[in-house]
C-alpha cells in the first residue's frame, strides 16, 4: 500500500538550542528532509533511539523551519516481539503507572481471554470510557488522570490503553504514527501489544484505520515518542505545524481487531 506522509514545522529561537526531532519514518522507500535557520540549512545528526529514527539540529537564533517528506509501501513483515522488548513493554513508566491499576483491570477484563480478544475488548472498554476532547488533557497527565478526567486526546487515549494491558500483563507500548484518514491531520498516537508473540497495533480512538498506519517509532509512552524535545534553557519555542498523510487510492476500512504494523 504506497503512501506519502509530509511534516512542516517553524521553531523561533532567541539563541543557541538543540532540537531533537522525531518525526522520520521507520522504513521510507525515499525520504527527504531540510532544515533551514532565516533561508540558510543547518546540519542534520541522525542516531537510532531504540526503533525510532531521531535527528538532532543545532539551532541558531532566528526562525527554523523544519521539512521532512516520505514515501512509504507497507509490505514489511510482522515485528517479533523480543524478550528484551516485552519485558520493558511490561514495566510501569512516567505516563503508564500500571502498577497503581492492577486492582482495577483486574475486576474490569478477564485476563484468561485469548489474548488477541483481550487486546481488543481493552482497547474497546477505553473507547467507550472516554470523550475526544481537544485540550482536555494536560501534557503531564498520566493514565491514572485520564481515567479519572474521562475524556483527552489520541495519547491520553493510549496511554489508558496501555496501562491496563500492563496492569493484565500483556506487554504493551505507545506508538507515533503517521495516520492517513484521521480528521484533523495530526501526528496520531496508537497502541502496540504483544498478540501471541507479535506486535499487533489497536487504535481506542478509532479515528484513522489501523491498516495504513505508518509506524514512526514506538516507545514506554509519550515521553519517548515527542516528535519534538527542545533544549537550551528556554531560548526555542515551537510555532507551528502541518501534517499530512496519504494512501495512493482507497483507505482500507475501520477494524478493532489487533493488526500487525511492519
């Protein structure tokens, strides 16, 4: 499935700051990147962040702009999930506190379910549970705050998600995606679980199909998956974004059951 996915995005900085991007795809068939401090390019640092692609910038004062374009067919296979993988896919982190839910997932899910209809019931029970607001959420919130809250967006969404397989100790992780067919564009944050050995992706959202996902990088939660870190004591700020995502003919249709993203 051929699909085409574009990031723009301008940082203002007073100073020298460092700019950490994460916003290239795992696996592009072609792909460019540019980035330009006032019309003038800076130099580009890649290094590999677990499966994740980061690249770091040097800013200088004045406006950067960031473009990044790719091309994508998803053909890949399935990822196998390593031991090394599931056991950090089961461990609490900053946003996932699946140990203070354990109690709670308990008396929710029937842990003895096959594990590819646990994933999807869990992945079902949030979606019923919570409300899409924009703006609902704070960036420090964490999963235990969402579910108080009721409502968020796309991360709070699956870091929910995520706790609770956690908390039934199915392995579970955050992913950063490219998301064709999501309304408004955006950068879309999904779920990965361990389903019987691979890694299977659910989307509580259910705002975008989970078939044309492009996998960006996937981490504990959104605190490894931000496709922007600034750093330099305050002197950056970002300004603005656009996103686009997608697939060269028909998107394929919604489906709630766990599929494997390459």
């Amino acid at each position: 499935m051929p699909i085409d996915v574009a990031a723009t995005m301008t940082v203002s900085s007073t100073g020298p700051a460092t700019a950490l991007l994460q916003v290239a795809v795992a696996a592009p068939v072609t792909e460019q990147l540019t980035v330009l401090c006032d019309g003038e390019p800076l130099a580009v640092e890649e290094f590999a962040v677990g499966d994740a692609r980061v690249h770091r910038v040097e800013l200088r004062e004045g406006t950067t702009t960031v473009a990044y374009t790719a091309s994508v067919d998803l053909t890949g296979p399935p990822r196998p999930v390593t031991p090394a993988d599931g056991a950090e896919a089961l461990r609490p982190s900053r946003y996932c506190p699946s140990d203070q839910l354990e109690g709670y997932a308990a008396t929710e899910f029937d842990r003895t379910r096959p594990r590819a209809e646990l994933v999807a019931t869990v992945a079902g029970w949030v979606h019923d549970r919570l409300s899409y607001v924009s703006g609902a959420s704070r960036p420090v919130d964490t999963a235990v705050d969402t579910l108080l809250l009721g409502q968020g967006v796309c991360r709070d969404y699956a870091h929910l998600t995520v706790t609770l397989l956690r908390a039934l100790e199915v392995p579970a992780r955050l992913v950063a995606v490219y998301a064709p067919g999501l309304d408004p564009m955006d950068f879309h944050a999904v779920v990965e679980a361990d389903v019987d050995g691979t890694w299977c992706v659910v989307d509580a959202t259910r705002l975008a199909p989970t078939r044309s996902l492009v996998r960006i990088g996937a981490g504990r939660d959104a605190a490894d998956t931000a496709f922007l870190t600034l750093l330099g004591g305050g002197v950056a700020r970002f300004e603005s974004m656009l996103v686009t995502a997608t697939v060269d003919g028909d998107l394929p249709g919604l489906t709630t059951e766990p599929v494997p993203l390459p």
